[in-house]
C-alpha cells in the first residue's frame, strides 16, 4: 500500500480536517468552562453552605479529579478500539448535564455528587480527542494542532470566569452552572452527526493500520510505556506542572477576593482576560515554536517547556507577594503565557512516544497521572496549606500557599531535562513497534 497522508485521503480535505479541529476545539472549550466555572463560584459556595478550604479543596479537586482520572484509562481502551466520534459524543453530553444539575443541589453533599458526575462525563473527552487529531495531522504538524486544540483551556477558563463572574453577581451561582451546562446537550448532537471517523494512522507514512490489528490490553500498553524513560519522566514533569497550575488557577479567584477585594464580577473579568490573552498565546506558541525548532532537534519538544517554565517562576512570585492589585495583575500575563506553553508540546511528544493502537491509552495514562496528581491533590493541598497557615497570616493564608505551590515548578523541569536523554532513542522504539504492528 503507498503511503498516505491526512491531507491525500479520499473525503479528507485541508478544510474538513481544519472543521474537525474546530469542532473538537468547541468541545474541549466547553469541557473547561464545566469544569472551571466552580472556581469563580468558590467563594459564594463558601457564603452558602459553610465549608472549610480543606473542603473546597476536596470538591474542586479530589471529587472531580478521582473519577476523572481513573475512568479515563478503559474509555481510552474504548476509543482505541471502538468509534471514537460517538464516545466524545457521549461523554460531552454526561458532564453538560452534570454540571446544569449543580445548579438546583440543595447541600454541600450533593454538590460533590455533581461534580462526581462531571468527572465522570469528561473523563470520556480527552484520550478519544488525541487519537483523532493524531490520524488527522502528521507528527511535523502535530505541535500545532495540539496547541490549538489546548486553547480550549484558557478559553473554556476565560468564559468560566466571565460568566460565572457576572451572572453570579447579578443572578447567583445556581443560574451559572445551569447557563453553562446546556449548550454541551446540542453540541453533542453536531459532534455525533458531523465528525467522520478516520482510519487509525491515517497520517502516518507508512499508511492506515489495518482493520484487523488488535490493540494491545490496558496491562500490554501500561507496560510498554512504563519501559519508555522518556514517557516517565514526562508524565512526572506534566503531573507535576499540573500539580501547580491547577493547585494556583483554582484558587485565583478566591485570592483575588480576600487579598485584593475584588467582587467577583471584576475578578472574572481578569481572570478571563489573563488567561484568554496570556494564557491562549502561550499556549499557541508553545506548539508552534515547537514544531519549528524540532526540525533541528526533536528535543526541542521538551526543552521549550521547561525553559519556559523556570521563566514562569519569578513571575509567579510576584503575581502572589506584590500587594498593589493591577501591579500584580500586570503580572499575572506573563506569567500565565509562559506557564501554559508546555501543554502542546507534551501531548504532542505524548503522541509520538506511543505506537498506533496506543495512542488513545497513552493520552489516557498521561492524564491520568496529571490529573490524580494536578487536579487531584493540587487544589486540596492549596486548601490544606491556607488552613494551616491561617493562625499565623489570617485572611492572607491563601497567598502564602499559592506562593509555596510554584516552588514546584523547579522538580517539574528538571523531569522535563531528565526526559530529553532517552527521547531520540525511545522515538525510534515506538516507530519500530508501530512498523511491525
């Protein structure tokens, strides 16, 4: 068979397979505006049913991130072998439900069911996603179309801090959750009915896998990846990444509140825009400027986040300890452009690391590890942190654990260095198993 590419395939022009990454980028949007509207809601929440932080740290972390992460792993098991449109499908219209039920709970108990809920809707989002880009978009275009799909998180985000901002300002948080959650019930109509399933390898040069390959079990591809140094070290420098940035970004809006006393209406108007400007262009030039300097070196891939990361760093600080609000505001753009620049090029890499009928497990494995760690024990720990440290620092507790938190960020780049030695090695590894599939 001659070799085929994304753009040659019969009823796969450029422009559909750009509709394609479109439609899945509306899709992640509304992943992260479900996911991140609680945020901004924390602190009514607080007003309403009296939680610690401890709390609050359990229901934007540990409750969605649990199930999240663990159901990932047999949906991606799923998506390698079944077809992956219906499963986002699916999935989308789980967690849109989900998160218009959050509006009408009654206790602090049912809220956590909900986000459960929500965790379990979206773990089926992800994993299914990066396999289709992937059959989609050759390797030397992947970095980009990562990060273009990526920028569903700052802009999912911006629109969760700036609806659930102002509408809990005029109407409450309840008609926030309800406004946001049923949009995804229609969407996952047009997902099902418009997006076509792609032979698996479609991009590759050697050609569509055939029909008949048998994808490996959960345990095959676990171990083959665990054998991979660079997939360890990168998804330990990814958690870790995580671990900071979802452990600081769920607890921005509370911060902004106690430390500077911004109503929430104001603050979701910053946060939007911090991470709409900030974080969207990071993310963006994250892939793109790894695409072009990986045609040089490959390991470009995973030296652009970590420089970028360990510059994110002071920036950081002073964004947590400057106590004049728009100074640290001003702060906060560079910081979140250089803190969201590692996302394409990870997926990317994560991508490459796996063999054709693993992508979809290896994307799974990935989050999983990020998610149980990032979004699992970031905010918790947050929470944890500005509980101990409230005797000595009062209201300002939360600031000194935000600024503790991005201490973390120097093990995280020293995993994406420890990665690169293997890389090049573990690159012609998979190629050969995907060859000899």
């Amino acid at each position: 068979m001659p070799p085929t590419s994304a753009s040659q395939h019969p009823g796969f022009s450029p422009a559909y397979r750009n509709y394609v990454l479109g439609l899945l980028v509306v899709v992640y949007v509304l992943n992260f505006l479900d996911r991140s509207i609680l945020t901004i809601l924390l602190e009514p929440i607080k007003e309403e049913f009296q939680p610690s932080d401890t709390q609050l740290g359990f229901l934007s972390g540990i409750a969605f991130a649990l199930f999240y992460a663990t159901l990932g792993i047999p949906i991606a098991r799923w998506a390698d072998t079944g077809t992956r449109r219906s499963i986002i499908a699916l999935a989308l219209a789980v967690w849109s439900t989900m998160t218009a039920l959050s509006g009408v709970v009654r206790t602090f108990t049912q809220l956590v069911l909900a986000r459960v809920g929500i965790g379990i809707g979206e773990a089926g989002c992800t994993p299914p996603a990066h396999s289709l880009l992937a059959d989609y978009f050759p390797p030397e275009q992947r970095g980009r179309a990562f990060s273009i799909y990526s920028l569903g998180i700052p802009i999912g985000a911006a629109l969760g801090f700036l609806l659930g901002g102002w509408i809990n300002e005029f109407f409450g948080w309840r008609l926030a959750f309800m406004v946001v959650g049923l949009p995804g019930l229609a969407a996952a109509v047009v997902v099902r009915f418009t997006l076509k399933e792609p032979p698996r390898g479609m991009s590759e040069a050697q050609g569509p896998a055939p029909v008949s390959d048998a994808a490996p079990s959960i345990k095959e591809a676990f171990r083959y990846l665990a054998g991979l140094a660079s997939f360890r070290h990168l998804a330990l420098a990814a958690a870790l990444h995580a671990l900071v940035g979802y452990g600081v970004g769920n607890w921005a809006a509370a911060f902004l509140g106690r430390s500077h006393g911004l109503g929430t209406g104001e603050i979701g108007t910053w946060l939007a825009a911090i991470g709409f400007f900030g974080g969207g262009l990071g993310t963006y030039l994250g892939g793109v400027l790894a695409d072009r300097r990986s045609q040089s070196d490959v390991r470009w891939y995973l030296w652009l986040p970590a420089y970028s990361t360990l510059l994110a760093i002071p920036c950081s600080f002073a964004y947590y300890l400057l106590p004049q609000t728009y100074v640290a505001l001003a702060f906060a753009f560079p910081n979140a452009f250089l803190g969201s620049m590692w996302l394409g090029p990870t997926f990317a890499m994560t991508q490459g690391l796996a063999p054709l009928r693993l992508r979809a497990l290896a994307s799974a494995f990935m989050l999983f590890i990020i998610n149980l760690i990032g979004l699992g024990l970031g905010p918790q720990l947050v929470g944890f942190l500005s509980d101990l440290l409230a005797p000595a620092f009062g209201i300002q507790s939360l600031r000194w654990a935000l600024a503790a938190m991005v201490l973390l960020y120097l093990w995280s780049c020293l995993h994406y260095f420890l990665a690169n030695r293997t890389l090049q090695q573990d690159l012609a590894r998979s190629a050969g198993a995907t060859e000899s599939s």
